[in-house]
C-alpha cells in the first residue's frame, strides 16, 4: 500500500474524462500492485498510472517515488521526507 498525502498530489484524473476525482482534502491509499507504471505525464509531472485508467499526479522527484514504489512491491515500509 502506497499512502500519499495531500499536500503533494497535483492531481488525480481519468484521461478522456471531463472532469478529475475529488480528494477533498484527504491522503490517498493506493494498493501498489494497482499501478501499471510510474512515469511522466503529458505535463511532465511525476504520475502514477492505475489499472483502472486514472493518473495521479504528484510533486516529488521521479527517484523518490520509484523508491517508494519498489518498497511497496517488496512489502517493505519506506517514506519520503
């Protein structure tokens, strides 16, 4: 599981669709092994991309959540401070 706080989420959206999901305000829990691949938007944010079609977006370093990402993975407790 991938706990990711409000603070560095830019944004989470499904391409094609109208309008982003709502946070309001709350972290995200993301099961690791729902993400397809990390890479870069189209924006050239750092994005998570989801099973199910959505993106997150987030203001990290592409390092830092690829750390976070293996560790998830591997079952392993990790954080970025």
């Amino acid at each position: 599981m991938i706990y990711i706080s409000q603070k560095v989420i830019l944004g989470i959206k499904r391409p094609n669709s109208l309008e982003g999901a709502k946070v309001l305000g709350k972290p995200v829990l993301i099961n690791a092994c729902n993400i397809v691949f990390l890479s870069h938007n189209n924006d050239g944010q750092v994005t998570f991309f989801m099973q199910n079609g959505f993106e997150i977006s987030i203001n990290i370093f592409f390092s830092e959540a690829e750390q976070i990402l293996n560790s998830a993975m591997q079952g392993k407790e990790d954080e970025i401070n």
